[in-house]
C-alpha cells in the first residue's frame, strides 16, 4: 500500500470512528429525553375544607402514585408539608383527629397547662387589660397561635435540622402573603413550622408572624393554589386539589358577609383561575354543609376528598404504571424515626422584661443534652404557663456546624389588670378587680391584689419572692380579708343572723411542684370578728377572736378547664395548729378585754385542725361528665361558741372563703361544725354548646359547734342549669337538704350565680 492509499484509508476509519461517537451521542441523548416526568401536586387553602387533601392523597397512594414535588398554600401547606416529611395519608388523619382543635384555634391552654401560682387569674375575668409604660394597651382579639404553633413544631419534630425545605424527604414549598408589601413570599427555606404557620395565618383570626422583615399572614389572600411555584421546582405534570373560595352568584349575594367575601376574595380568585390552567388533572371536593372553620368532622372531611378523587384512581394507575416503565421512582428518604436532638447553643430572643436566666431555668435544657420532641413541647408550655409571655416558641435552626436551639418569646407586660362582675345568693352583687405587677422589686417576684367591692368584700394582697432560677421555691407576704353571713347562729341563748369579719397577715414558705402542685408552710396571725345582724336582747355588739397559726398545706389541680371541667382532680390538705391569743366582747357600751390570765368565757387551749377536700373528675365520655367528692374535718377544741369561733361553716354550692364547706341541700354557711367527713357525686351534661344540666348530691355525718358528743346525718341533692356566658358562669338551680336540726329554713333551696369567682 501507497502512502496516499494509507492515508485514505485512515481518514475512511477516522470518519467511521466519529460517526459512531455522533450516534451514541444522539442515542444517549434519546435516552436521557425520555427521562421519568415528574409530577407535582399542588394544594390550596381553605380552611378546615383543606382537610380533604388527605382524602386526594389516600386515593393516590391506592393506585401507587407519589408526588415527586408539592405546594400547598394555608391548610394545603400543613398537608403538604407534613406528606413531604414522609407521612402516610392515614397518618395524617390519625394526627388530625388526635389534635384538640378547639384550643388550637384559640389563645388559652387548658388549666392544668397554667402554674399554679398564676391558676387564680386564668380565664376567670371579663377583660384583662396589659399596663405599659403606665398606657393601657387593648388586647389585639387575634389569636397569637401559642397551642398551634407547638403542636405544628411538634409533628415536623423529624425535619427540624432541614433547613431547605427541596431537601425534604419530597421537594416542598409554600406561599404566604406579606402585609407590608402585599406580595406574595415563596416559602422555600427555614424553620418549616414556621412556614407552615406563617401560610395559614387566616387574617381576622390568627395574628400574622414576622419573619426576617417580612409580617407573613395567609398566603391565601394573593396566591392560593400555587400551580405555577410547582412548575418553577420542576414539575413537569401537576395535579392539584382546591378547596378555597368559589364566587357567589347574584342570587347569593344577599348578606354584608357575603360581600365582603367575594370583594376579599377577590384577587385569589383570579388569580386560581389562571393558576388551573396549567394543571393536568384538578380536583375540586366540595365540601358545603361544613364550616370551614370546623376541623372536628376530621373523617366526614376527609371521605369528602376521597370520594371526590375516586374517579381519577384509574388514571393514576395508569400514570404511576407509565412512568415506571421510564424509570423507578427512588425510594423516599424515611426522616420520622428521628427521635433526639443535642444542641450546641441555646439562645433566648424577644425577653425584654424576662432576663435569659429564668427562662433558661424553667426550660431546663442544658447543650449537648438528648432531647426528644415531648420534653421540648412540654418545657415550652412550662414557660409559657408561667404566664410571663403572650406567646413562646421554639425553632432549631443548623449553622454552619451547630445546631442551635432558639426559644422566641413575645413579652407580656409585667402589670396586668383583670376586672369583672359577681351576683349569688350568698355574698350578693359585686365588682371584682385584680391587679398583678411581677418583677416589681427584683427579678422572681410577684406582686398581687384582688379586691372583690360589695357589701360582703374581700380583698387578698401578696407578695411572692421566688429564690432558685426554676422558680419553685419561694416566701410569699400575704394580707387576706373577707366579709361573710352566717345565716343562723345560735350564741347565748339568742338566734339569728351574724356578719363574720376574718382578717390575718402572715408569711408562707412556698414549693411549687410542677404546675399542678404546690406545698406550704405558713405562719399567720388571725382577727375573727362576729357581729349579730340582729338587735341583740342582752345587746350584744360584737365578739373578736385573735390567734396565731402555723399551717402546713398540700394542693393539687389538674383540671382542664375552670368551669364545667370535663376531666382532672382538685385536693387540698391542710395541718394546723392554733392558739388564742386574745379576745373581747363589747356589750352595750361596755368592752371586756380577755387573755389568757384572765380568760373569762374564752378557751385560751391550743387547738389542732385537720382539713382535707377532693374531687375527681372522670374523662368525659361523650356528652357525660362524672365527679366524686370527700370532705373531711378534725377540730380538737371548739367547746361552744362565745370561747373559740374556730368552726368551719356548712352548706352552699361553692365554698366562700377557707372555712366553708360546699354541700348541696343548704344555704351557704347554714351549718357550723367542727367535725365531718362527707362524700359527694356530680353528674354533668352537656346538652350543647355552653350548656349544662347538672345533678348533685352530698352524704355527711357531722358533729355541729358547741355539741360535745355524738354526730347528726346530713344529706342533699340539688339539679341546675349552668351556662358559659361572656359574664361569666351562671348557675341556676334547685336543691333539698335533710338534717333533723333544721328548723328556721324549708328544705327546698334555691341558688343562682353569675360571673366569675373571687
């Protein structure tokens, strides 16, 4: 061969070498344009209507199908946030039911969530007002979102270090509205409670959340269905699921709600309307006959979505088999079995009036330390039951190689003032006020005053000072006063009605133990004043007692709710020890001072008094709620009445002060005694919203003041009415007691009450 015939011959293999290289490229690149599709799904708001997103999802699980990226908008970012986590649809439904949606969508916590401390003034005023900076401060009306965002915190527990939300176990983004600009904010990185939460923040109802600079409220306002967001991630088919607003026809148009709707409306609308344009298969549950602000029907809800996406199983069987012949999915990140989380950093924002040092000692979290998402939720409702902030969260946020915990608190004015009304048979019509200034002195104290106005007042005044940095030990100054009738009384021969002053002053070890308990130790000097209400043969104007006493107590609380509790337990035990220190009588003109050098009618012994109250709650089943109540009492000196007024008093379907006794089937404090033990049963229900019919009925053996042996049988039962108004409870009912003793009152006994309590 030539050299031209060599040279030919390598330029022939040359041009064969490249053309094949040409055609592998083109056939790879063939290959890589029939790449698996990938599918998103786009969830909008509304309301509890957003519900039904899981229905869609269970539909879509049957036939095999899982979204490869998802957005959602207000109660489709809650679904879609927690779906991309990697929860199941039934999951999601379990959630859903298990969550108490009436405190969610509310700004209180139940009772038992409240320190004890701080127990008194929980939902029991008509307004509470804040004190700044000596201004008064109106409450805003919104809700602040404390349970909600907890409980969102809670369930996203598995992604909290994830801090892009395209790294989730399913691409996810989210969209909320920003009030400042009126923009619309893509939600695609951060604290994904956070967003979630920021996305739902229903204007009129829930307050909006700041974030960065931006004041975030529900994205629902601007853009509800974010078909477009999807595409922009990738997205290459979209199926979407709305549930958001539908205009009005004219003929609908005939309330002021309604158009004020479909004017509020009105952008997200239009806005959906060219968003559906580029959706590939759109469901549309209709869910009518439910309220979108009710998210109890939780099933009924999501078998609407269900049935509104059955039709479309088949094509997504069909789809889900097409694009695995393209390609298998990969299969999904599984991030919920994250249980622990340490952290390198713990940071405190927001607490202008609370120093880091309480905060950090009542959360009790130290870096580095394993902790799970229960004890995280349950510290933060710890903090915010010390009733120092409006709202408390938390967020976990990695930083370049840490993990740093940041605990965000919006300041509640240290001076709040609490004002309502009170009307029952016993004390009469009155104003109630409460004032509590905390950090008034130094920091971990309290200063507290309630004063209840009317003709038979009360007044308590406190000074509490807490010691440790968790805020469970502390000494407590404390003044208490209250004016109450006795309806009979037998002194000296004479019966009728007596007005009792009691007054003391004193000092008290406090030990709080957690929220529901508290143990103390007081040191007291008592003034107890009898005055007769009617004019006295032998003119008697007055008796007064003067003791000093030492009380040791034990208290527990753990009801849910302080009205028509549902569930939870109430015990108070007390041990004492008295003397009587002095005495006087005034009658007519003259007053006689008494001591023990000179007792006269007096008993100057020492007494021991042993008080014991309890009552149990069973958890409401259904519409029903079943309590048991005991009493007991121990007096070891209370001979007769002109030597020692310290009898407690019987009767009356609430307690008035610390020695009454509740008992249905008499008036309050009809009957003095010294020693009892009684038990009662209570069966509450609900017949419906607010409403309640109530049975009682107590059994007591009791050995009265000034009887010094044997004991009489008492008995009573009563049924009423109960009502949760804006006032306040109001009870209404009728009641019938059976003692033998009883002479001056017929048995059949009425009572009603309005307002709250003092």
């Amino acid at each position: 061969m030539n050299f031209t015939d060599a040279l030919i011959s390598l330029s022939f293999k040359s041009l064969l070498a490249v053309s094949c290289l040409l055609f592998i490229g083109q056939f790879a690149d063939a290959q890589n344009s029939q790449k698996r599709p990938k599918v998103g799904l786009v969830l909008s708001g509304g309301g509890s209507h957003g519900i039904a997103h899981v229905g869609v999802l269970k539909v879509m699980e049957e036939a095999g199908l899982r979204p490869d990226i998802i957005t959602g908008t207000s109660m489709g970012s809650i679904i879609g946030g927690y779906y991309a986590m990697g929860y199941s649809a039934d999951s999601l439904q379990k959630i859903l039911k298990s969550m108490n949606w009436q405190l969610l969508l509310s700004n209180t916590i139940p009772q038992n969530k409240i320190k004890f401390s701080e127990k008194r003034y929980f939902d029991n005023s008509v307004m509470s007002l804040p004190l700044a900076s000596k201004k008064v401060k109106l409450p805003s009306g919104l809700i602040s979102g404390q349970q909600l965002e907890n409980s969102l915190s809670f369930y996203a527990w598995p992604a909290a270090d994830i801090k892009e939300f395209s790294k989730l176990p399913i691409p996810f983004m989210c969209v909320s509205a920003d009030l400042l600009t009126y923009k619309k904010v893509d939600m695609k990185s951060g604290y994904l409670p956070d967003a979630m939460r920021a996305s739902s923040a229903i204007p009129t109802v829930f307050a909006p959340i700041k974030i960065d600079t931006a004041l975030l409220s529900d994205g629902g306002l601007i853009s509800n269905f974010p078909a477009e967001e999807a595409k922009n991630m990738g997205a290459d088919l979209l199926i979407g699921s709305y549930v958001g607003f539908h205009p009005y026809k004219e003929s609908e148009l005939q309330s002021l709600s309604r158009i004020v709707m479909q004017i509020g409306f009105s952008r997200s609308v239009d806005d959906f309307n060219e968003q559906k344009k580029l959706i590939d298969k759109l469901i549309v549950p209709v869910v009518k006959k439910i309220s979108s602000m009710d998210f109890n029907p939780v099933d009924s809800i999501v078998e609407i979505g269900y049935k509104a996406a059955l039709p479309y199983k088949e094509y997504f069987r069909r789809l889900a088999d097409s694009l695995d012949k393209l390609g298998k999915q990969e299969p999904l990140p599984y991030i919920l079995d994250k249980k622990y989380y340490s952290f390198d950093r713990i940071e405190i924002i927001g607490n202008s009036n609370i120093p880091d040092w309480q905060v950090l000692g009542v959360l009790d979290i130290a870096p580095g330390e394993k902790v799970d998402k229960s004890k995280l939720f349950d510290k933060i409702e710890l903090i915010y039951g010390m009733n120092w902030f409006d709202k408390v969260k938390y967020r976990i946020e990695p930083r370049n190689d840490s993990l740093i915990l940041v605990i965000d608190c919006t300041d509640k004015p240290t001076t709040m003032f609490y004002g309502s009304a009170h009307y029952d048979n016993a004390i009469g019509p009155g104003i109630l006020m409460s004032v509590t200034i905390k950090n008034l002195l130094t920091y971990g104290s309290q200063f507290s005053m309630d004063i209840f106005l009317g003709q038979y007042y009360r007044a308590r005044m406190s000074f509490l000072q807490f010691f440790d940095r968790n805020q469970n030990l502390g000494l407590s100054f404390d003044f208490n006063a209250d004016n109450t009738l006795i309806p009979i009384l037998t002194m000296r021969g004479e019966t009728g009605d007596w007005e009792n002053l009691n007054l003391s002053t004193g000092v008290s070890i406090d030990r709080v133990l957690g929220l529901n308990q508290m143990m103390s130790l007081s040191f007291d000097f008592e003034n107890r004043y009898l005055m007769p209400g009617y004019v006295s043969e032998i003119d008697v104007k007055y008796l007064t007692y003067n003791y000093l006493t030492s009380t040791f107590e034990y208290q527990v609380n753990t009801l849910d709710n302080r009205h028509f509790p549902e569930k939870g337990t109430l015990l108070n035990i007390s041990a004492g020890v008295s003397d009587l220190l002095s005495g006087s009588t005034k009658v007519g003109p003259n007053r006689t001072e008494n001591d023990k050098d000179n007792p006269g009618d007096f008993s100057f012994g020492r007494f021991y008094t042993l008080r014991g109250n309890w009552k149990h709650y069973f958890p409401s089943t259904g519409r029903l709620t079943f309590s048991v109540s005991g009493d007991i009492l121990y007096i070891s000196r209370c001979d007769s009445f002109p030597s020692q007024n310290n009898f407690f008093m019987l009767g009356g379907i609430t307690s008035v002060n610390n020695r009454s006794i509740a008992m249905y089937g008499f008036h309050t404090n009809e009957i003095p005694v010294k020693q009892m033990a009684g038990l009662g049963m209570e069966l509450d229900w609900k017949l419906m919203k607010d409403l309640h019919l109530t049975l009682g009925a107590n059994v007591a053996e009791a050995r009265e003041a000034g009887r010094t042996s044997g004991y009489s049988s008492l008995a009573g039962y009563g049924v009423g009415l109960g009502y949760m108004s804006i006032l306040g409870p109001v009870k209404v009912g009728l009641m019938h007691g059976l003692y033998g003793k009883e002479r001056y009152f017929s048995k059949i006994k009425r009572y009603f009450s309005i307002g709250f309590q003092f």
